[in-house]
C-alpha cells in the first residue's frame, strides 16, 4: 500500500495491561475529541492494518484501533492463555473507560463483527451506531462451511489441494487435522499447516483470487502465520459462544442504529447470515454488494463502508 496522507496516521499509540499478563496495542487517529469510533480486526489474529484507517474521516472522527489479545503488536504476542471473547468484550471496556468514552461506534468485518455484536449485546447502552462487514455469527456450522462445505462445491479443486497435506486417514475430516497440528506441540507440522491454512483461506478471501496455490512445502526460518493459530484456538472452542448465542440476543441491538455491508457471493461469510440478523435488528440497513466475495478490499466493499460510517449520525452525547 502507498504511503498514507499524514492525517491517517497515528496522533498517540500506547500499550494497556489489561490483566492475565496481556497488554493490548491501541493507536488513535484522526481528530482528537471527534466522533469516538473503535476498529476491530478481523481473524481473529490479524491485527489491524494501516488500510483500516483509511476507512474513516480524519477531520471528523476519533479512531481507536485495537490489536485485540495475542495479536499484531499487542503482548504476549500468539499468547492464548486467557484468551477468550470474553475477555475480548472485557479488554474493550478497559480502553474505553480509559479514554472516558461514553459511547462509541463500533466497525468490524468478518471476527471483527462477531466481536462487535457480542459486546453489542452485552453492552447496548454503550455503543452508537454499529458497521459490520462479511457478518460471522460464531457458529460450528459456519466454520464447517466456510472451510469444508462451500469449497468442496465452488472451489472443488482448492479444497483437494487443502487435503493434501493430510494423511489419507485424516481426509475424511480436514477441519479436525488441521486444528489438532495448528494447536499441537509439532513445531514443523504446525507451521506447514499454518501456511497451507492462509494461504487456503486468503484464496476462499476473493471473488477472483490471484494467487490460489497452496505451498506444499515451507522453508527453514519462515515466519509463522499468526491468524490460523489464533483461528483454531477460537474454533477449537466454538469461538467461546454458546450455540445460536449472538443471533437470540439480537434484540439487544433494537435502539441501536446501524449497516451491515456483504459480498453477494462470500463463500466465508454468506450473505444467510447478515439477513439472519438484519431480520432480528430493524434499525440496521443491509447492503449487499454484487461481484463481491469475503475481503475487505473486494470491489465496492471499502466504499460502501466508507459512506456507511459516515452517513451514521453521532449519537455519543446521547443519555
């Protein structure tokens, strides 16, 4: 990516010990005292981007930008002890309550927006407005999905190459061998399946992926992917929901005010998804965007969000 203009770039960054030995990254940009707007990453694992800040208007909002637990540049970096989505939920409030924010607008696409709607629900009265991309609700089934139903039928040829990295044996479930080497004590193995698995969903990513080869082999001293470890400790562990969880209490989002933009054909995240919840939370606006697959910079995806966080009202002063 070019260099950013200078107003996207950070005005303060500073690390929060947020308890059980984690201190999370938080970098703020744009006008100070503006419209408060917090970022949520995606993965989860990925840490946020310089792209992100590009989503918002410099001159009018104050974003937040969160690396959440064991990711990007927040410590222990990979660490996933006490790493949950409640503690996720919790870390938000620390920063929140440490920059004396009332209210705040929440964005995120993909895990981000599953955080975003679990501390939603959980916190309703403390958020102004939500923008949510490419919705995951944090079900087994998506994951399921996501990783072996849809490939196996759009993108037969991808998921073949998947497998082969297993055994024989271990093909007739792939999800649970790549999770067992992702989570194992197997430094070799975990960092193969960890390049095949990012490689695997940066291509299921894109509507028309440019480069859908998954390695079959990883050379000495290469860096680990930090999403698919991150990833398999969260599936693992049903990404620490109760089933159906986040859609039952949709309810909770009726005073809050909101868009939710999806790629019409996300083979990650389908559209079934943010029509379940647009159904259950009428003041949100569904927006789909045709000839757009699961990423962020698919066409029309950014600007779409874009004229979403801007077109929210500032309701942060509200009571």
């Amino acid at each position: 990516m070019k260099t950013l203009p200078e107003s996207f770039r950070p005005f303060d960054a500073r690390m929060l010990d947020v308890g059980n030995g984690h201190w999370v990254y938080v970098e703020e940009v744009g006008l100070k005292g503006g419209r408060p707007i917090v970022f949520l990453h995606g993965g989860p694992g990925s840490g946020s981007q310089a792209m992100h800040r590009t989503l918002f208007d410099p001159a009018r909002d104050h974003v937040f930008l969160v690396d959440q637990r064991g990711a990007g540049r927040s410590h222990p970096y990979l660490s996933l002890q006490a790493n949950t989505t409640a503690h996720l939920v919790a870390d938000l409030e620390v920063i929140r309550e440490h920059f004396a924010i009332a209210r705040w607008m929440m964005v995120g696409g993909s895990w981000g927006s599953t955080l975003a709607l679990a501390y939603a629900e959980q916190h309703p009265e403390r958020v102004s407005a939500l923008v949510l991309r490419a919705l995951f609700l944090g079900t087994d089934e998506e994951v399921r999905w996501a990783f072996v139903d849809g490939p196996q039928i759009f993108r037969p040829e991808l998921f073949e190459a998947f497998c082969r990295h297993l055994p024989v044996a271990e093909r007739i479930d792939p999800l649970a061998a790549y999770i067992e080497r992702l989570a194992g004590p197997d430094g070799a193995k975990r960092t193969l399946a960890a390049h095949a698995w990012n490689a695997y969903e940066r291509a299921l990513s894109e509507l028309a992926p440019k480069h859908a080869a998954i390695p079959e082999t990883v050379a000495d001293g290469a860096r680990l992917p930090p999403t698919p470890i991150v990833e398999a400790h969260y599936i693992k562990n049903s990404f620490f929901l109760t089933p159906g969880q986040l859609l039952s209490n949709a309810h909770k989002l009726r005073d809050i005010p909101g868009a939710i933009i999806q790629g019409r054909y996300d083979l990650i995240c389908p559209p079934k998804n943010a029509h379940a919840i647009a159904e259950a939370w009428p003041a949100a606006r569904l927006e789909i965007i045709d000839h757009a697959g699961h990423s962020m910079t698919e066409h029309g995806v950014m600007d779409a969000m874009r004229r979403a966080i801007s077109s929210l009202p500032d309701q942060t002063r509200a009571t």
